[in-house]
C-alpha cells in the first residue's frame, strides 16, 4: 500500500471486484504511472472543462479535497496545483488504482464522505450488460433502481467536519446524487475556510429538478457559478446565466452540457 494511503475499517465481506480482460490488461500489464500519464493526456484533451479551470481557483498556498475521486484524475490535477490533496473514493474497484499511483503530496482514504460517521451501504449500480458500474457507485439508495440490478458493500463513512482539516482553499463533490448529504457533513469545514467548491449536481442521479437541488445548496452561503465552454476552453458564468433546460435537461451528454457548480463562500 503506498505510504500516502489510508486504509478504512470498512468491511467488504467477499466482496472481489471484477475486471474485463482490456481491464486487466490495462491495469496488469501498463505501468500504474504510465497508466494516469496517459489517462491525464485524454482528459487533457476531450475531458470536462471544468478542469481548464482549476488553476485560476485553486490556491497554491493551500490544499485541496476530491471527495469521489474515482481512479484520480482530479487527484492528480489538484496536486500540481495545490500543496495537498485528500483524496476519498469508496469504491472497491477504484480505490486501488487511485492509491497505486499517487501524486507525493496526496493522501487516499478509503472512506464514504457524508454527513454521519460510522459504516454505510455502498450501492453499486449496473447500467448495462456489462456489469457493475465503475463510476456509479453511491452511498444513495435509490441506486438500487438500476436497469440491470447492484450489489451492496459495506464501507466506513465519515463527515468532512469530522477531519478538522484547515487551510482549505478547494472541495471538489462527485459522488452521483449523493450531494446534498455531504454538503451537510462539511458545512463546518466551508464556513472556516472558505474555500471554491466544485459540485456535480444532475438530475438524472437525484430524479428532482435541478432547480431544487441548487436551492439545497444554499446552506453553503455561496455565489454560484458554473463553466461556459469558450473557444479557448472555459470560463466561469454567474448561476443567473444558467438555463436549466437548455443547458442541463436538454442537452445530457451532448457538447455544452452543464453537470459541474462552483461554489464561492461569502
């Protein structure tokens, strides 16, 4: 395990994530660094632009948290820009592959972020015949209605609050609908620190209008913003500018698709 990882006392049973053969050749027989080099490379170029963002609002004196931190793209960007990351991925499958090729200055925790400690369910959704899914999984129940079944894993959970972290310059959220309650668990932390929130909110995760679900958002105090897509790559747009049909219902998985918040406490 590298010495930057955390272990949770989360108890996963059986449990054996299961691995397609371009998987296993992926992640078996590449390099883990050569592996993130190249998957940075891709996200670089056809990735969210929300990343072409991160060095005008990450501060470099300070650290920074990826709460669902999948196999580290984020995790990796943030440590070129920041003096810390934290790192929380709760999936089976993906922590391993975020620990094996972290960035010196970055810890993983193998740990569900949200607003109570203790041990939670962690919903693995199917969306396909392919089986489990790898960037889907949520401590939120109603993944359980996936297409093509789940399986439960139990994992060890905490709030942010909890952590006591400070000097917090930016908090980047993904955790597939499961938002609203992390926010509640770091409310402590982003009233302290102030820092830049970025946080996936979709309605296809939470099945309530995107409306309702940034009016939850509220209880950070913050001006909202969120990524124009620009010639030159992005910039950033006051939440007055949003238009939730166009830019959000309408438009799933299409080119200007807005999925990412940004945050700004007051």
């Amino acid at each position: 395990m590298n010495s930057a990882t955390q272990a949770s006392d989360s108890k996963m049973g059986d449990f054996k994530p299961q691995y397609s053969f371009e998987e296993w050749v992926k992640y078996t027989l590449v390099p883990p660094k050569l592996y993130m080099w190249r998957l940075l490379r891709k996200h670089a170029r056809r990735g969210e632009r929300e990343l072409k963002l991160l060095p005008q609002l990450v501060d470099k004196n300070k650290i920074a948290l990826d709460i669902g931190a999948n196999k580290g793209v984020y995790t990796h960007t943030l440590a070129k820009l920041a003096t810390h990351v934290h790192s929380f991925e709760p999936h089976p499958k993906m922590f391993p592959l975020l620990a094996r090729a972290l960035p010196e200055n970055a810890t993983a925790y193998h740990v569900a972020v949200s607003d109570t400690g203790g041990t939670a369910e962690l919903v693995i959704p199917s969306y396909n015949k392919r089986g489990l899914s790898n960037q889907g999984a949520s401590l939120d129940p109603s993944k359980k209605n996936a297409p093509f079944g789940f399986t439960s894993v139990a994992i060890a959970s905490r709030t942010i609050d909890s952590y006591n972290f400070t000097n917090v310059g930016f908090i980047k959220v993904d955790v597939e609908g499961f938002e609203q309650a992390v926010v509640r668990g770091l409310l402590e932390t982003a009233a302290r620190e102030k820092p830049w929130l970025m946080i996936e909110i979709e309605e296809w995760h939470t099945k309530r209008p995107i409306e309702d679900c940034l009016a939850d958002m509220r209880v950070l105090n913050a001006d909202v913003f969120f990524a124009k897509a620009t010639e030159s790559g992005a910039e950033l747009r006051p939440i007055a500018d949003f238009d939730p049909e166009n830019d959000h219902r309408k438009r799933r998985k299409q080119p200007g698709y807005v999925g990412n918040f940004f945050f700004k406490p007051r």
